[in-house]
C-alpha cells in the first residue's frame, strides 16, 4: 500500500474507525435498552466516541485498509484523493481549522471501488463544502461531520420523480383527528371553492419544487447502510432527500437547526432501525412527519423544543422499543399518546427544567411493555395509584426532581415487576403507610432529598427482596425500629438527617448504614485473530464498601449535635442491644458480688432472691390472667370442671355404698 503524504494508510480493525464505534453504541442500546451504559447519556460534545464496558462486543471486527488524511491549505483535496490507493476500503478525510473555503465533490472518490466507509470531517471554525453531484453506489457507511452539504448540477433523483405520491399507501388517521373530518360545516359550492389554489400559493408551491430540486439527494447510494449527517446545517428537509434508501438502517440527522420534519419525510428509508434527529430546533411533531417507518426500533428526538405530545403526535411504531425524548419541555401529556407504540420497553420524557404534568387518570396507558422510565421533572400534588396502574412490567422507575408533596397509599400496587424506584428531589412530605403495598420485587428504593420528617411504621413490610434504601438529605429525626430487622438489607444511607439521638437507636447497625454500592466490572477480551472475529467474556459483580464518613450524625440533645449515632450510643448514651444488656447485668452483677466481704455478699445474695422469686410471681399471675381471656383456657377449665364433678358424683356413690355395707 502507497500511502501520500498527509496520510496514513494501515490495517486497521473496523472497530477503530469513529462510525463503527458510533453504529456499536445504537446497536448495544437497541439491544440492552436501559441497560446499556456506554451510551452516554449527556455527551454534547463528541457523539462519534463511545465507551466499551459493554458485556458483549461486536463479533464482526475484521482488518480493514485504512487510510485517514489531513488535507493541507496548500492542496486541492481532489489531488489528495487522486494519489490515494484505489484498494482503500476505509476512509476519513479531514480539514485543518486554519483551512477555508475548502470544497470536495463526492464524484472525486469514484475510483475507490473498494470504499466502503467515508468519513467526511470538518471543524466549528472551517468553511467545508461536500458537494454532492453523483451517488456512490457500492458505500455502505457515510458520516459527515462539520461540513456544508450542497447538491451538485448532475445530481441525481428519481424518474417521474413528480408522479410519486408519498401518502398513496398511508391510511393511518388518530380518533381524535378522524372525528374532526367527519364534521363539516361549508356546503359543497364553498369546498369547491376552497379548492381552487390561490395564485400566491401556487407561486409558493412552485417555488418550494424548485428548492426542493437543488437540495442534496441520496438517490442511487443503492447500498447504503449507515448515513449519518451531523453539523451540516441542514435546515430544511424533503422527501426526496432520502429516496431509494431501502438498505439504510441507521440515520442520524443531528445539531443541523432543523424545525420542522414535513409528511413523509422518511418515505424513502421504510426499513430503518433506528433514527436520531437530537439537538435540533424541532418546534411540534405531526403524525405524518415519521409516517411509514414500521421498522423503526429506536426513536432519539432527544435535546429538541417538543412542548407538547398528543395522540396526533406520532404514527404506528409496531416494533419501536426505544424512544427518547430528554431535553424537551414537555408539560402536558394529552390522552391516547402511546396507544401506537405498545412494544415499548424504554420511554424518556421531559426536560430538567420545565415540569411534565400529568393532568389525565392514566397518562401513561398502552405502554404495557415498558419496562423502563425516566422523567427528570414531575409536578403532581398528590401521587395515586392510577398515574403508574397501566405499567403492569415496569422494573425501573426514575423521577430525578419536581414537587410531589403527598405519596397515597397503593400507588405502586399495579407495578408487580418494580425493581427500582428513584424519586430524589422531589420534594415529598409525607408517604402513606400502604405505598409501596403490592411492589414486593422492590430492591432499591431512593427517597433522598425531599423532606420527609418521619416514616410509618411497616412501610417496607412487603418488600422482602429490598436491598438498598436511600433516605439521605431529608429532615427524619428517628425512623420506625423496623427497618433494621429486613433480611435481605444490604445498604441504608441516613447521612444529612436532624437525627434525635437516643437508645431507640440501638438496633441501628453500622454494618449497614456506613455502605456504598460499588459495581466492579472485569471485561476479558479474546482477539482470534485467525477468525477474525473478537470474542469477550465479561463479569459483573456488585460489591459494596465501607466508610466512616457516611456514618448518620446527632442533632439533638445539644451535646451530642456533629457526633455520629453509634459514638453516641456506645460512649455517651450507653445502649446496648437487649441481648446484650442481660448478659451486661449479669457481668456486672459478679463482678460487684466478688468484691464484697462475705455477710455482705450473703445478704445482698438473699435480697435479689427474694426480688426475683416476686418478679416471677407477678409475671405467673399476670399470664394467669391473660390465659383466663382465651378461648383455650376456658375450654381447660370447663374439662376440669366437669372431670371435678364426674369425681364428686362417683365419690357420692362410693359413700352410699359403704354405707350400705355398713347397715
């Protein structure tokens, strides 16, 4: 391989190049849903990289020719592509940021017949055109990154591209909307007025073809499978953009300014998986805007100006699994939104800084998949049963901030899967006795910073698989002598609390409440170079550490306030467990009766005695008393009585007959 300066050209595995690993991290997130820790969550600043702790890495991870090059100020790029090896099968070609006005037409790489990845990439700064006038066929993989698309004058579309009708095979209309177009209010002199086009429309219409003629088309990229437009302000979208991509199963369309997703965009791409049009401008959604993507597995409208869903918002996704859409200021949730998507299993909704309100009784219904949902702000004055009753497989539950003052009994009772549930900063006040009644799968549950001043006694009594709890930054001063005695308790953290520190706190257990959760990952990776393939065995154990510093801390009395609980119990308050206690008394006892002179000890030896033969003489008439109440021991006695009387009436009868012996 002859590699030009400004270049290097080697074997590369494909897993190195920035798209491969970008087309790895949809596809473990289409796979693992929420499981899926290597897509990171608030990247906004390089979304091409992504990390590999993930369990199962990509079997395909063959050696490829590689070649990446800096395109000098001095050089025409159309040289530097020339002079390139024409067996290359992946390439990046790069501007400088001192570089401008640099423009490279997609026609300048139609000798690499070998080319199967291309990846286009410029700065903030450069003024970098990709000028598209003919289609690559044989590309598989297209990323631009940074770089001004612009359609070239032998761009290709489709013939008879006019007599297309992109809704010809669409029938799909919401309730709502169908109800609307059978009420009709105009005679049918004045519908066939309003069809007749004003010529300030017609000139608009015109126009608007014109336009949509000199935009960038993707028509003949017969075997493209991965496109992928990112920074390329593409503001404006049309239809026949992405005509004939029927092999294409990745999109993304991200940070282009993009407002508005017109009907049928996508008419093009039918057998997508998943599509990205994160950080852009998008002001509303219209069913018809993603209509026909039946394939579709994965929705990010994620960092976006949504404000709004209802049921006209979306069309059918009979196979969507992943929608998202953080970042939006969502406020109202409208009735029958996901009835077209109930094979969802991970739902992200609403912004950080504008609260989602769920105004109807059941705001979430047909999501009877959803195993995952995340809100990250949540206004509702009083939390019932009936917001969560349709998310019967529900497993995590996360709402990260917002203002629930009241949580009512049996609002989880319908989440019979409930793993996790995460409501911190939620500013909750008070929680029924009977919530979490019902959710007996819960293992963590995390109630940090709100304002709870005290829990009811046998709040966790249904949860017998609860391992973590989370009570930290709230304004608790004791909690119920219950919640230590969970076997299956692995954690509790009750740090940043206005603790009243007193002996109730003796079955408090350090062991416990000085814990936090590690999660240790090994990832052992196998590179079979002879089959290449890369094959990974990996482990996930879970651990936990101790530390001092998370030890809760006194506020009250006075001379206890900064000090931890349990240097409170042991040093100042001196309390002890009652196991412990008795054998305490007991040391104490033999300690005191050794030291004594021996008329001492004796005497002293005769009145615990006496004392304690009294107690047990009151603890025998008070169970006396207590037995005379049951059913068991009135039963007792009434065998005895009538075994007293039988004897009575044969001792009568023995009487009589000495008697009679006697005369």
């Amino acid at each position: 391989m002859i590699c030009p300066q400004h270049c290097v050209c080697q074997y590369a595995h494909r897993m190195d190049l920035p798209i491969a690993r970008w087309i790895h991290s949809v596809e473990t997130r289409q796979r693992k849903g929420h499981e899926f820790i290597g897509f990171e969550e608030d990247n906004n600043e390089n979304n091409n990289e992504v990390n590999f702790d993930d369990d199962i890495l990509p079997v395909n991870n063959e050696l490829l020719k590689f070649t990446m090059c800096l395109v000098p100020s001095h050089m025409e790029p159309k040289d530097l592509i020339a002079s390139l090896p024409h067996d290359v099968q992946a390439l990046v070609i790069l501007s400088t940021e001192n570089r401008k006005n640099m423009s490279v037409l997609v026609s300048d790489f139609n000798q690499l017949f070998d080319l199967r990845t291309l990846e286009v990439r410029g700065t903030r700064t450069s003024n970098f055109t990709l000028i598209f006038d003919e289609p690559l066929a044989w590309i598989e993989n297209l990323n631009v990154d940074s770089v001004y698309v612009q359609a070239g004058e032998r761009m290709q579309f489709r013939p008879n591209l006019e007599e297309i009708d992109p809704s010809q095979n669409f029938n799909y209309m919401p309730n709502s909307e169908r109800a609307q177009y059978n009420i009709s209010f105009e005679t049918p002199e004045e519908i066939k007025e309003m069809e007749i086009v004003p010529y300030e429309i017609y000139k608009m219409e015109k126009l608007t073809a014109e336009l949509r003629m000199r935009t960038i088309s993707f028509y003949g990229w017969d075997h493209l499978k991965v496109l992928r437009l990112k920074g390329c302000r593409m503001d404006e979208l049309y239809w026949e953009m992405f005509d004939g991509l029927s092999n294409l199963e990745h999109l993304a369309l991200e940070e282009n300014e993009i407002k508005e997703i017109p009907p049928f965009t996508f008419f093009g791409t039918p057998n997508i998986k998943s599509l990205s049009l994160s950080h852009n401008e998008i002001l509303d959604m219209n069913y018809r805007s993603l209509a026909g993507l039946l394939e579709l597995q994965l929705l990010d409208l994620s960092h976006n100006n949504i404000g709004k869903l209802s049921e006209q918002t979306f069309p059918p996704f009979p196979k969507l699994e992943i929608i998202d859409l953080r970042h939006n200021p969502i406020k109202n949730l409208f009735p029958y939104i996901f009835g077209v998507m109930n094979k969802t299993e991970v739902l992200y909704i609403g912004a950080d800084d504008v609260a989602l309100e769920l105004n109807s009784d059941k705001p979430f219904e047909n999501l009877n998949s959803l195993i995952y949902l995340e809100i990250p702000k949540l206004n509702l004055p009083i939390m019932n049963e009936n917001v969560f009753a349709s998310l019967q497989n529900l497993e995590i539950l996360k709402i990260k901030s917002g203002n629930i003052p009241y949580i009512e009994f049996d609002t989880f009772s319908h989440l019979l899967k409930l793993r996790e549930l995460h409501m911190s900063n939620c500013n909750i006040q008070e929680i029924s006795m009977d919530t979490f009644f019902g959710a007996k799968k819960l293992e963590i549950i995390d109630l940090s910073y709100n304002r709870l001043r005290d829990l009811p006694q046998g709040l966790f009594d249904d949860q017998h698989e609860l391992n973590e709890i989370y009570l930290n930054d709230n304004q608790l001063t004791s909690l119920p002598s219950d919640i230590f005695k969970l076997n299956s308790l692995k954690m509790i953290q009750l740090l940043n609390n206005p603790w009243e520190c007193n002996c109730d706190m003796k079955t408090w257990r350090q062991g416990l409440t000085n814990k936090i959760r590690l999660r240790k990952v090994e990832n052992k990776c196998l590179n079979a170079l002879k089959h290449n393939k890369l094959n990974c065995e990996g482990t996930s154990i879970q651990t936990y550490k101790f530390d001092h510093k998370l030890s809760p801390k006194c506020a009250t009395p006075l001379n206890l306030e900064g000090k931890s609980v349990f240097y409170a119990l042991r040093r100042v308050l001196h309390c002890a467990t009652p196991a412990k206690t008795a054998s305490l008394s007991k040391s104490v006892e033999i300690i005191k009766t050794t030291t004594m002179k021996p008329e001492v000890r004796a005497k002293k030896i005769a009145i615990k005695q006496k004392y304690d033969k009294h107690v047990n003489d009151v603890r025998k008439k008070k169970q006396q008393a207590a037995q005379k109440n049951t059913l068991e021991y009135q039963l007792f006695y009434r065998r005895n009585y009538e075994n007293l009387q039988m004897r009575n009436v044969a001792a009568d009868v023995d009487n009589n007959d000495i008697s009679n012996d006697i005369l």
